[in-house]
C-alpha cells in the first residue's frame, strides 16, 4: 500500500506497513466472533506494539487516491462530520492526530456493559466520547448510547460481530456495511469512522474497498489503552496532545476513565471530540 504525506494541517495519518497483528490491545475484552477466531485473537499481545511516533515524518500519510467506482458519498449531514472531514473525504488511516491544542481523544469500544456510573461520571464532566460499537452488543441499549455521546461524540463502526477483518474467513463487506446500515436505523445517522476490531486489517484492500463504498472516511486506531484493569499502555509516555485513547464498555470502566481524565489533566490536557478534530 503506497502512502503519500499529508499537506494539510489539523491531524496526521499513520503510516501502518506491518501494524495491524500488532494493534491488538482490544484483545483484553474483546467480544468473541462467532465466525471464525483468527490467528490474531489468540496470539496477539496485550500490549500495542509501537507504531511510528509522530514526530517521524513518515507518521504523517494518506492513502493514495483510494477512491473508486461505485462508492458511496458521504452526506454533509452525516452527523457530526467537521469542516476538515468535509474538506477531505478521502478514506485515511490514523492512530494519533497532529494538533497544537492541549487536547486528547477518548474512544471506548464494543459495548458489553452499559453502565449507569459511567454514563453518570460521562455527564458530570461532559465528556466527548466516540464510542465505537458492535452492532450485536447493542441493539438494545439504544438510548444509553446515544446519552453517552450526547457531549459532542458519535456512535461509530466496530462491525457487526467483532470479526478480524484481516481474517479470510470474515465477510469484510457485511461487517463494515451492515453496521453502516443498521446505526443509521438505530441512531439515525450514518458512521463516517471505522475502528477495525483488533486493530487488524486497518489496511487490507478490502476493508478500503468497503469503508470507502459504505461512507467511512477515517479508519480510526489509537495510541494511549486503558486495560479493562484500568493499567495505561503507552507507546510513548506520558499523555500527550493528539493521543487517541482506547477503551472498553466493561465493569469499571468508569475507574479507567477518571484515571486517563486525570492523567490528562497532570499534562495540561482536556478531552475534546475527535469527531471536530478529523
Ligand atoms: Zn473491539
């Protein structure tokens, strides 16, 4: 996969050669696929592997051109999207933004357990929150998440049954656009953000193909995981402006929460949407 340096300012776009069997902190919670486990949900590690940091040059990229026949435009009211989202609807992939605001990201994944505290500590503070879902984890539980991304996040993509998408066996196409599909029934917008499960595949030709047909423009991994122990995994300590944080809808998530809140505020830093940043 070619990948080209971004010229625009505002966020920057991993250059991913050899991440995704390494991206795999989500193993740790991850919610089991009843298609067929890969490799990669057994053996990953259950520490992320660092990728390129972003004062590298090279951390800064975009995909070439992926843009192809028959795909799908993103609408203007595809909730949320920024004026830099509606500026490049070119599909890109990222695990950290380039910004010069004292900001960081929280994205909480799959959508197990939706927990009352949590929902309560997310409203006190007014957190953004870009909850990246499962489509089976939460078919019922509706109004809880639209509650918890009231503050200026978004219910985004994390496929239908949490299939590695880097898997032969996974059907790429009905995990990325049936859940395109279904949120936009259930919470009356399209996704325009994928997070692959596992962080597999953020790159494989068809994933490409599909976010890009279905209306995904950022391919979203992270930087900064809170375990569902609530231990920080960092690839380059400590918190810092741009990190996107991964964590899960799991009991005690509301102790992982105000942990990286705190460790954020120790560095200057305040949670801000992803969803005004890319
Ligand atoms: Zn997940």
């Amino acid at each position: 996969m070619a990948f080209l340096a971004a010229g625009f300012a505002g966020f920057a776009v991993g250059s991913l050669t050899g991440a995704p069997e390494q991206a795999s902190a989500e193993e740790s919670s991850a919610a089991p696929s009843p298609s067929s486990p890969s490799s990669a949900q057994v053996t990953a590690p259950s520490s992320p592997a660092p990728l390129p940091l972003p004062a590298d040059d090279s951390y800064v990229a975009a995909l070439e051109d992926p843009l192809q026949d028959g795909s799908e435009t993103l609408a203007e009211g595809q909730s949320g999207r920024s004026e830099t989202n509606l500026a490049n609807s070119d599909v890109e992939i990222l695990n950290w933004v380039e910004t010069d605001d004292s900001v960081f990201f929280i994205t909480i994944d799959d959508g197990l357990v939706a927990s009352p505290a949590v929902r309560d500590l997310i409203e006190r503070y007014r957190i953004p929150v870009t909850a990246f879902l499962t489509e089976y984890a939460v078919r019922n539980d509706t109004d809880y998440y639209e509650t918890v991304t009231a503050y200026g996040g978004s219910v985004q993509n994390h496929t239908m049954v949490h299939g590695a998408l880097n898997d032969p066996a996974t059907d790429v196409e009905w995990e990325i656009c049936e859940t395109q599909d279904r949120f936009e029934e259930q919470f009356g917008y399209r996704p325009w953000m994928l997070r692959p499960p596992y962080g597999a595949g953020p790159d494989d030709p068809d994933v490409l193909k599909y976010a890009e047909q279905c209306g995904i423009n950022r391919i979203v991994l992270w930087n900064v995981v809170v375990t569902d122990d609530n231990q920080v995994e960092y690839w380059d300590p400590p918190i810092r402006a741009g990190d996107i944080v991964l964590l899960h809808w799991v009991d005690g998530l509301e102790v992982g929460l105000e942990k990286i809140l705190e460790l954020g505020r120790a560095q200057g830093l305040t949670p801000a949407a992803l969803e005004d940043y890319i």
